[in-house]
C-alpha cells in the first residue's frame, strides 16, 4: 500500500470460510492470498486470517478480512462468534469426501441460525484436482446450492483452479448489496429531510 493509501480509503469487508475439516478451507486461502500451496499443512486451531486489498471497476478500493475457521466440532463454540458481521462466506466441501458434502445442510443451518440474513452464501466444490477419487459430481453440487438459492464453484487449490473466480465473484456480490443498501439509506435519509423541510413551512 502506498503512502497516499491509508486504510481508511478502503471499503472493509469480512468473509469466512467454513466447512469440515480437512476439505482445504486453508489452502484455499493460501492460494488466493500467497499464490502458494503447501501439500501437507497443519489443521486450523481455532481460526487464522489474512488480509488482502483488491480493486473493483472504477478503481474501487477494498480490503477483504478473511476467516479461516476450524472445522472441528470442538471448535465450533469458538468460530460460531466470528459469523456476526461477516458480509460472506464460502462453504466448502471436498468432492472426494461424501461426509463433507452430507455436512453441507448442517453447515448452512448453523449460519442461519448465527448470522445475519443479509450474508451472501456461495457454496464451493475444493479438490476437483482428484478426479479418479471424485465422488460428488458437479451436477450434485449444482443442485444443493439451487435448493438453497445460492451460487455454486469448483476449485482446486493445488492446481489454482477458480480460486480466484470464487473469491471475486463472492467480493462483487458483497459491495453490489452494500452499495444497494447504503443507496437506500440515502435515499430514506433525503426523504426524511425534505418531510421535515415541508413542516417548518407551515405557518401556524
């Protein structure tokens, strides 16, 4: 960042990842963070998180907050505090481990119960590297994220593979609702204003 660049030029927004363990939620943020893969990496403890400072069209300026939780059971109690305030999250399953993808409705009925409903959900597919191992097809991804109403990617971290496809359209979709809504909070404010004007010039 530049010295014209202070923080403060930048829009902030935080996104999870969530998911089982084991299903690459971590080297997908190494991927899109670093550019880098490590083959065997250690078990999130609890949470990790970078930060990352994007541009958007028009040289929009923002800055990305990226969770890492844990998948872990005991864990759970730990990371479902962070889900207040995210703006985003990517529920990742891995499409050669059944259970992962079982997992996916108790995943999202834990973010329904913890997060705000204006969180915008995509659900990823990681390791489609493993083709000879794959068990979810795109089709099955496809169809669970239609049930849910939200957008569905493949990914694979170890060959770069709509990594950063996934986090981008994720981030567009974040500031596009953001924008929304911070248009009609405008707007309500103008409206209350000019209300207000009509009235003081009412003579008693």
């Amino acid at each position: 960042m530049s010295e014209e660049e202070k923080d403060d030029d930048f829009h902030l927004y935080k996104i999870l990842l969530l998911g089982d363990c084991a299903v690459g939620k971590s080297c997908l943020l190494l991927r899109y963070c670093d550019d880098s893969f490590q083959e065997a990496h250690l078990t999130t403890i609890g949470l990790d998180f970078r930060l990352k400072n994007i541009y958007l069209e028009n040289n929009r300026k923002i800055k990305i907050q990226i969770w890492d939780t844990a998948g872990e059971d005991r864990f759970r109690a730990i990371t479902r505090n962070y889900y207040k305030g995210a703006n985003g999250i990517l529920l990742i399953f891995d499409v050669t481990n059944k259970n992962s993808f079982e997992h996916v409705r108790d995943w999202i009925q834990t973010i329904r119960e913890e997060s705000s409903e204006a969180i915008t959900i995509y659900l990823v597919g990681n390791k489609i590297d493993i083709d000879d191992k794959r068990i979810i097809s795109k089709e099955e991804g496809n169809k669970l994220a239609d049930e849910f109403k939200m957008p569905y990617f493949e990914t694979s971290a170890k060959k770069n593979l709509g990594v950063d496809d996934v986090f981008m359209s994720l981030i567009k979709e974040i500031d596009k609702l953001y924008k929304e809504l911070h248009n009609e909070e405008i707007e309500d404010k103008n409206l209350n204003l000019s209300k207000k004007k009509k009235k003081r010039k009412k003579c008693c």
